[in-house]
C-alpha cells in the first residue's frame, strides 16, 4: 500500500460469526513492514478485528513508521513496541471472547515483545466475522507505504515467530487434523426446544446434533433422554461425533457406552477414531440394535472383571473420535453416549464427557475440560470419518533432498534480489495522473476523408453538420464539439417526439406497459398507440406543464385508469386479454423498495416524513472501494 492519507484497505469476512458462545479463543496472525523511506509519514494505520466493517470493534491495534499501539478498553491506544523501517515483523494475537480480553507477540525471530490482559473496546457486541486493515489509526497524517502476508484467523494457535517448520514439523499433522475438526464443528445452539423444557442442543440445522437434559425431570423428544444424559443424532448421510484433543503424551485408558435411546428405527454404528500424527487409526467399531446397548469394547479381556476399555498412546495435539454413524435409516436414531478417557501413569487425569460438559454444554464448541482446557469438539462426521484427511508430510530430509531445496533456495533468493530491485526503482521513480479521456486537438475541426480509410490519403475537407437522417441542418462556425446543438435539436418546440416518449415512459412506469407498446421506437417499426389521442393529450399537459416530471406523476395517478381494480371480467378478457383498452388495472410485480414500504406501511413502522439526514451510515463505518463490497447496515424506517 502506497503512503498517503487515503484509505487503502484490505480485509475480508470471515467464514463464519464468531460468538462467546461458539468460540471461546480466536488466534490471528499477519506480518507487516513499513517501507524503507523515513519521508514517507508518520501516520497509523489501524488492525481491526470485529463485527462488520467498522461496526462494532473487538480487538484494535494501531502502528506508524516508529511503534506499535494496542487499544486498551477505555484508556485508548497504547505504545507496546518499537519498529524500524524495512524490516518484517509478525503480529499475533490470542482473544478471549469470553473474558473480552486478549494478548500477543510482536517481533521478529529472536526479538519478541509480548503484551496481555488488554481488554476489548467498550462498545463490541459480541460478534466477530469480519478483519482488516485501514487508515483509521491512533494518530493521523501520511501513512508510510507498508506490505502485509500471511493474514490468518482460527482457532487454535499458530506457530510462533521463529519456529522452524522442518524442525518442528511433528506439529504440522496436529495442524491438519485441527484443521478437519475445526471446518466440521456445529455451530447452532438452542435451548428448551419444541417446548422441552432443560434441553440444550448444539447442531447443525437441524441435525447433526449433541443434546443434553439439564432438567431433573425425564423428557420424550421423541426418543428418551433421563436427567444429565448426552444424547446425539447423527444425520441421513453424515454421523455426529465427540472429539477430545489430547493435551498430554503418554498413555490413555478409554472406556464408554453406547445406548439406544429411541425404540424405533435400526439404531446406529459407533467407532473409536485415532487422529494420529501418522494418519487415520481405526481402534474400536460396533453395531447397537434397537432398545439395546454397547460398551466400547463389546466385552472385558477374557478371565478379566475390569469394565471394558482401551488402551493406547497418544502425543499432545492428537484426537480421539468418538464417531454415531447412520445405517440404512437415519430416523429414529437418538443415542445416549458416555464416554471417559483416564491418563494411566503421570498425572493420572481424567477427562468424563458428562461431568466436564452436561452443567454447561453451550459455553462453547471446544467446551472446556475440568482443568479449563478447550478440550472437547463437537461435529459432523463425514462417511469416511476423516480418513481422506491429507497430513501432507514431505519427503524424508536425504543428504540429496537437501542439497536440491539449497540449490532452488539460492535460485529464488537471487530472482527475489532482481525483484527487489526492480521494486526499488519503480518506488523512486515519479507517478503520473491518472485520465478518463483525452483530446487530440485543442479546438474542434472540420475533417478531411480518408481516403479507403488511410489516414494518411486525406481527400476532401467536409464541413461540420448534422447528419441527413436528422435534417443535415449546418452547425454555427462557433458551435465547438456541435453536442449543446445536437440537445437543443433533439428538444426544440417543433419536435413532435420528444414530449410524446417522455409521456409514454411515465405511463409505462405506472401501468407495466406504455401507450407505446415499443417504447424505444417510435419509427415505422414500432407498435402503433393504442391510445393515439390520449398521448397526443399528455403530450401537450406536459410541454404546458413546463416538463414538470411531477405533474405528470400527479395527473396519471389520480386518473379514472390508474385507480381501477384489477379483478376480472370474462366477457372482457375474451375480447382484450391484455386489457390494452385500459378496461381494468394490470397486475404488475413490484419493486425491492415498494415491497419494503408496503411491509413498513402494514406494521405501522413506516416514517412518512421528508428531509433530515441521510440515511447512509459514516464513510469510517462501511470502508466500500474499489476492491471491497458495501457490507454498510443502516436501520431507517423511511
């Protein structure tokens, strides 16, 4: 982006509205760098992170040619950082929706400055879905030129600055199944719905879905849900599942049951997922028939009293997915779940779906664990149930791949070099205007022929006048370009046309349909009037009206043949089923904004005063360019 004091944005909307009851932390990421130039300003630009374009901000921050600001609540913006010219510097930011705070990093590898417990401006509303960069900083002025990469928001961690991705790239297949959970996660919620009373439901319109009895009273939804049972519902194509993500390294015990919980219909199938960091792991599966139930793991080892479990290694980062598939019938498919993962050795946690989630399984899609960690995902399960998810690993680091990924970095820093310098002295180099047209002489002229069309074979010089189809009338030796002749040819007195087409399009606007059926020729192609004398008429109130738009307006809509009733009439269908002969109303469709006065006008919300402001919000609230939509929301009665 240039420097200057214009608004030059960029940004986006998100792909979903984040809430404090949906997404509890969201992480955003963007690098940035302020060209090498210390004349180029001194002004801020502004980090916006919130709802609409400007509407109502969550997380703000600010930066000019020499600091970063971050805007704290009620106190404003405040200096955390320093910066230089010519250098990249990455920014990332961890919100917490719920608390209304957040925190970050700033800096470069090996120099970072952290910041935290800033809190969200005053006036948010508890909605994110859009991000960007604009002008409107913590102080004004030129702007100094500045680059920006890497924008991001999501919401699980990104990398921090400096890591290495080859080195840390036992990371990266967490990354990928994140990715997967997070794009299959429900996002409605609803409470005591259809009438029963403590359900709480997360779904995706309305199944998929997780539900659970918060009352102490049993409820039939259909299907039977007694007090503090989860109970979900998979979809006629998809399943639903609860994903827990593991927050350890070590080994895990697993145990659960699956239980029918509508005696109807062929139940479902069930599956214990492993998402690995070397791929997709199939542990445990089982079918549950109607009105029965199913431990996971369908017995205990042989000779063993132990309730039936698994037991596994897992890495910090991995999933485990408990998975509801459909059979052949989706309906009927109610199914109450348990499900309890204990960590054998260390710390010896445990992490029980009901006791951590059934008080308050709306406070987030992830829903924390008892020790307060985003652990638990709800979602829609996809046949394969993940098993297409690509981990994208790389070739292993062979002496020969190394000496190859050398070898093309070199190549790329040297075309990277060439470019920069390129870049270089286009920035040093002057702009120039900007023109919609252009003459090519400074006073108009009389043309000579091209001969054969050859500019360079001039013939005979031809004066200047109006074509022979329109009376080849001369043009005054001062008349200039001849457009200011041509308007006052086309409405001179003794035009017979001009009024003739203006009253036809002013019928034609109230009635669907002019006098002139061809509104657009008048010649001896067009529809012959149907009311020949009737326009002759309108014609001549209009030139006498002075061509008062208005009055002509006012004069057909309070005609006999505007106030007419639509209904029908056989006998006069029959012989004019257009009703060109005016003999009833002709039912017309209705535009945009009759249909929103007409509904303002039945509430008894409609305004009919005149004047005041305009009911278009502030330039600073909706940021519309060249580049970015109006997203603009103004509420007005008018």
């Amino acid at each position: 982006m240039p420097n200057n004091d214009a608004n030059n944005a960029f940004g986006r909307p998100l792909a979903q509205a984040y809430t404090p009851q949906t997404t509890p932390t969201l992480h955003y990421n963007i690098d940035f760098r302020l060209a090498d130039n210390a004349s180029n300003g001194n002004g801020a630009f502004r980090f916006y992170m919130g709802h609409g374009p400007g509407v109502s901000g969550a997380v703000e921050l600010s930066a000019n040619a020499t600091q970063l600001f971050v805007k704290n609540g009620d106190a404003g913006y405040q200096p955390v950082a320093d910066l230089q010219l010519g250098q990249w510097y990455n920014l990332q930011i961890t919100a917490d929706l719920r608390t209304r705070t957040y925190s970050g990093t700033i800096g470069q590898p090996g120099k970072v400055v952290a910041f935290a417990d800033k809190q969200f401006t005053p006036n948010w509303d508890g909605m994110i879905d859009r991000t960007f960069v604009d002008k409107y900083g913590a102080r004004g002025g030129d702007i100094p030129a500045r680059h920006f990469d890497n924008l991001d928001i999501r919401t699980h961690p990104h990398l921090p600055v400096g890591k290495s991705i080859l080195r840390d790239f036992a990371e990266l297949p967490s990354v990928a199944w994140q990715d997967h959970i997070e794009t299959q996660r429900l996002l409605n919620t609803a409470q005591d719905e259809n009438g029963h009373v403590g359900m709480r439901t997360w779904s995706n319109a309305p199944l998929p879905s997780i539900n659970t009895n918060t009352s102490k009273e049993t409820l039939l939804v259909p299907g039977t849900v007694h007090p503090g049972q989860i109970v979900v519902h998979p979809n006629t194509k998809e399943g639903v599942g609860i994903a827990w993500r593991s927050p350890l390294r070590g080994q895990i015990r697993i145990s659960g049951k699956v239980a029918d919980a509508h005696d109807c219909g062929d139940s479902v199938l069930w599956h214990i997922d492993h998402l690995t960091q070397r791929g997709f792991r199939s542990i445990a599966q089982g079918s549950v028939e109607q009105a029965s139930s199913q431990s996971i793991l369908a017995s205990p080892p042989q000779g063993s009293s132990e309730a039936p479990s698994i037991t596994l290694r897992v890495e910090a980062g991995e999933f485990l997915q408990l998975a509801i598939m459909p059979k052949a019938n989706y309906g009927c498919d109610l199914t109450a779940v348990e499900l309890t993962i204990e960590e054998v050795g260390g710390e010896q946690r445990v992490w029980d779906l009901a006791k951590d989630v059934q008080a308050d399984l709306l406070a987030g899609n992830p829903h924390a664990d008892q020790y307060g960690h985003p652990t638990w995902f709800f979602g829609l399960v996809p046949l394969d149930r993940g098993q297409s998810v690509k981990l994208g690993k790389p070739e292993p680091l062979t002496r020969e791949v190394v000496q190859t990924l050398r070898a093309q970095l070199a190549t790329t820093t040297q075309q990277l070099t060439a470019q920069t310098e390129r870049k270089t002295q286009l920035e040093a180099s002057e702009t120039y205007g900007l023109i919609y047209g252009a003459l090519d002489q400074d006073e108009p002229a009389d043309a000579q022929i091209r001969i054969r069309g050859e500019r360079k074979q001039l013939g005979d010089v031809v004066p200047r006048r109006n074509l022979e189809i329109l009376g080849k009338d001369p043009l005054p030796q001062d008349a200039g370009s001849g457009r200011l002749q041509l308007a006052n040819w086309l409405t001179r007195d003794s035009n017979p046309l001009t009024a003739r087409v203006m009253a036809n399009r002013i019928w034609q606007l109230h009635f669907g349909r002019g006098l002139v059926g061809t509104e657009n020729d008048f010649g001896a192609r067009g529809e012959q009037p149907s009311h020949p004398e009737l326009l002759d008429w309108l014609a001549s109130r209009f030139i006498d009206s002075g061509w008062s738009v208005k009055a002509m307006h006012r004069l057909i809509m309070s005609s006999a043949a505007y106030q007419q009733s639509s209904a029908d009439d056989a006998a006069s269908t029959e012989l004019d089923p257009d009703a060109r002969l005016l003999w009833r109303f002709n039912r017309r469709r209705l535009s945009a904004e009759e249909i929103r006065d007409a509904m303002l006008f039945v509430s008894g919300e409609l305004d009919p005063t005149m004047g005041g402001a305009h009911p278009f919000p502030a330039e600073s609230g909706w940021g519309f360019s060249q580049h970015m939509p109006f997203y603009g929301v103004y509420p007005s009665s008018r």
